[in-house]
C-alpha cells in the first residue's frame, strides 16, 4: 500500500496513544501524540506566566515559539523539542499543565500555530522510510487531516477511563476537560464525519489494535 495517514481522536484516556503506539510498531508507522504538543505549549506559557487571557503576550509567544519548536525521530517516536530540550512524557503530565491545558488549547492561534508543523509530519515520515504516519489528538480526523486514508474514533465509558488514569498513578479531571475540548468553538473534540467509532470500555488494547488492523489490512488486501 502506498504511504498513508491513520488518525485516532477521543476524549481523556480514552486509549488512543497506547493503541496508536501498538498499530505503530505492527505497520512501521510514524506515531505522533499531539496532546503533548498542547501540553509543552502551555508549559510555556505558564513558565512565563502569560495568561490566556492575554492576546497580545500569547502572540508574542507564538513568535518565539515559531524558532523553538521541532520535531525529531526516536525509534517510532515524533518528539516534541522546545529549542534543544525533548519535552517527555513524564514532565507534561503534571498537574498544573493538566489543569490548565485545555484552556490554552482553546486559543485559535495556537490551534493555528500547531496545524501546519503538525501536517509536516507527513514529510517527516517520508523521509525516515516509515510506511505512514498515525496521529492521535483531538481534532486530527477533523481538521489536521480530514482525507486521511483511516480515521477511528476512541470512546470508552467515564468509569473505565478514571479507572485507567488511576493505574497510571495520576491525577486527571477528565470530566472537565472534555466538557472544554469538546465545546469550544475552535477545531472541538467530535467524532469525524465517516471515522470508525470503537467502544473499547470493554476491549483489551490488543482487541482494539486488532479491530483497527482489520480494517486496515482488509482495505490494502482490497488493493
Ligand atoms: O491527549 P492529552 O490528554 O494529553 O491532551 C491534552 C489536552 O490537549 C486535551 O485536553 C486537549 C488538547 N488537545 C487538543 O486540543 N487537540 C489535540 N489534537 C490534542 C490535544
């Protein structure tokens, strides 16, 4: 098949970076996880102490932001660079950043800011060899890439997904921050037009891989 775009959307812990990661190393993919995009953004912010509020500081940010930001490869890995420093996983989930992150993600201009460096991860995956890039966030099958070749939508129940978050060891208001993402008025939390749905409150993350496999394999055996 030639190269292709998966993208995976859903609510808070809804399993789509375990799973994307999975049908990443079973199809030699690019796996990209924008949510810490919009976490490092607001570790930015907040380590400046700009509020949302403040329009013009915020650009000013973005301008700067525009000469620190990059994305490079490790292992299957898109990471996430703020001038030389990889910003982990572990760092951007703390709970300052997860308080107040869906507010940040909330301000068009960042939303416009992420779009296209997003996007360019396709070029990114070329050029490495992978076979296609999977991008799971919040708004990737709706607007970063509407034509993209699979789009599944995660969902799980409020219960399963407290109880996953717990495991992980940390604290997480996913109530409230899918009430935000998926009301604002810019780019919010749907389920694409046409994506596949996949309840997976009662699925393994290897039955759910395997779902989203099948539907891929069946349309390249389609070919
Ligand atoms: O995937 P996550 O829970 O780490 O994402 C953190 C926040 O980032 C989420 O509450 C909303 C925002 N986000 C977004 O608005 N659009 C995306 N494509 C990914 C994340």
């Amino acid at each position: 098949m030639p190269f292709f775009i998966v993208t995976v959307d859903g609510g808070a812990a809804s399993g789509k970076s375990s799973t994307s990661k999975l049908l990443a190393s079973k199809l030699n993919l690019l796996y990209a996880g924008t949510g810490l995009y919009y976490r490092a953004l607001t570790r930015f912010f907040l380590d400046r102490k700009i509020s949302p509020d403040d329009k013009m500081a915020i650009a000013v940010g973005l301008n700067e932001l525009l000469f620190l930001i990059e994305v490079k490869v490790k292992g299957r890995e898109a990471v996430f660079f703020l001038g030389d420093k990889a910003m982990t996983e572990d760092e951007l989930k703390a709970d300052d950043i997860t308080k107040y992150v869906s507010t940040f993600a909330a301000i068009p201009e960042i939303r416009s800011f992420l779009k296209e460096f997003q996007r360019s991860h396709v070029d990114v995956a070329q050029r490495y060899g992978f076979n296609g890039l999977i991008m799971e966030g919040r708004d990737i099958g709706s607007v970063i890439f509407p034509l993209a070749e699979f789009r599944f939508f995660l969902e799980a129940s409020e219960e399963s997904r407290q109880q996953r978050r717990q495991k992980e060891g940390f604290s997480d208001s996913i109530h409230e921050r899918d009430l935000a993402d998926s009301t604002r008025s810019t780019a919010p939390l749907v389920c694409p037009d046409g994506a596949i749905r996949i309840d997976n409150s009662n699925k393994s993350l290897f039955e759910v891989a395997q779902a989203m496999l099948d539907v891929i394999q069946s349309t390249a055996d389609a070919k």
